[in-house]
C-alpha cells in the first residue's frame, strides 16, 4: 500500500500542523491560481486528493475542474465531497483515478484551454520527472506548478512542517537535482531545483518560466 493510500498523507493536510508558513504559502498559492485561471477553460489539478483547489470553482463560474489523483481513498472522498455542493458546482467538477502520465489521454477528451494545475508541491511526490514532462509537452498543455523555493528558510519551513506531522525518523537529503526529504511510512518529497526543472523541461521543447508568488514558493509556468 502506498503512502497516499495508507493515510500516512492525511497528515500534510490537517491545518493543525500547518506552520503559519504554510498557511500564507496556501493563500499565496490561492490568489497566483486565481490570475493563472483568467484565460483558461479547464482546471486539470494533478495531486488532486479530495479537491485541493476545488472551491476556486465559486469564483469563476465557466471553469470545469477535473481532479487527477492516483490514491483512489482521495478520489471516492472528492466524490462524496461533490455530493454536499451545489448543482452546478457538481455539473462542471469530476474526478479521475489517474496519475499524471494519464495527462495525454484525458486531455484529448477536454475542449478548450485547460490549466494543468500541480498543487502544494504535489509534483515533488514525482520521483522521475521527465516522463511527465514528455507528456505535458507532447500534449501542448499549459501547466502551472506550486513549489517550494530552493532557500534556507523554504528548507527550514519545510523541516518544521513534516515534524509537526509526526512522521519517524525523518531525513534530509540534498542533490544536484533538488531537495528531499524522506520517512520510515515512505513519506517522499521533492523540492527540484530550477536547473533541474529548465534542463529536464528544455529535453523535451519546452521553455519554463519562473513566478515568484510568497516568500516560500513560485510557480513554474511552461506551455
């Protein structure tokens, strides 16, 4: 059983183990979302769990939302979740057991401009990158992912969070490629470095760009 599937992960989104780091990292990441979604038709939110952005439906009312998420305990909860909203918000919302190389196949069936939205560092739960960049850039998607910034104080925040969740015998591992830490429940999270994410997204055609929306995180933007 995987991490996710375990509940292990539930711990990274109880709000009482949010350092107030993360707090206003989640509220940056709300508002640079919201000006992300201006020109698109569809929300693909890959790391979906139970609809981490699902409520920015309520803001703009001509947006579908398509939650991505490979632990099917997240997807039946996203699912239970549609039935306590309103009608409308369940008309343009679904949900889809699926990881993030599905990319290709489910996009091919959304018409009009959708937003691939990595949310919270979700993409830091990718081990090996590239084939998700392959198919991010073989489908011509517009893509926007949240995460961590390479600095000291990122790392420290970072370090302060997965304590607070509880996990055993967390460690801490640095790499040309970026910055990881790791638990005993399997608990792995990437922080890519910018070389790392340019080099690994150029491979393939495209050009990443980098937006700074809090203290702690940027957006990196590419299609």
């Amino acid at each position: 059983m995987t991490f996710y599937e375990s509940g292990f992960g539930d711990r990274l989104v109880d709000p009482a183990n949010y350092p107030v780091e993360i707090v206003d990292f989640l509220k940056d990441e709300r508002r640079a979302l919201a000006e992300a979604l201006v020109h698109a038709d569809t929300l693909i939110e890959v790391g979906a769990m139970d609809g981490l952005s699902l409520e920015v439906l309520h803001t703009f009312p001509a947006v579908a939302y398509v939650g991505i998420e490979p632990a099917l305990r997240y997807v039946r909860a996203g699912n239970q979740r549609l039935k306590r909203m309103g009608q409308d918000i369940r008309r343009r919302a679904r949900f889809i057991h699926a990881d993030a190389t599905s990319l290709s196949g489910i996009g091919a069936r959304i018409r009009g401009a959708p937003l691939v939205f990595f949310p919270f560092n979700s993409f830091g739960n990718i081990g090996d990158i590239k084939p998700v960049a392959d198919v991010l850039a073989s489908a011509g998607f517009s893509f926007a992912i949240s995460s961590y910034m390479q600095t000291e104080h990122a790392l420290e925040v970072r370090r302060r969070y997965y304590a607070a969740c509880g996990y055993d015998e967390l460690r801490f591992e640095q790499y040309t490629e970026g910055q990881r830490f790791m638990s005993r429940e399997g608990f792995c999270s990437w922080a890519y470095s910018d070389e790392h994410l340019i080099r690994t997204f150029s491979e393939c055609g495209v050009t990443v760009t980098f937006q700074r929306v809090g203290l702690d995180i940027q957006f990196v933007r590419g299609g």
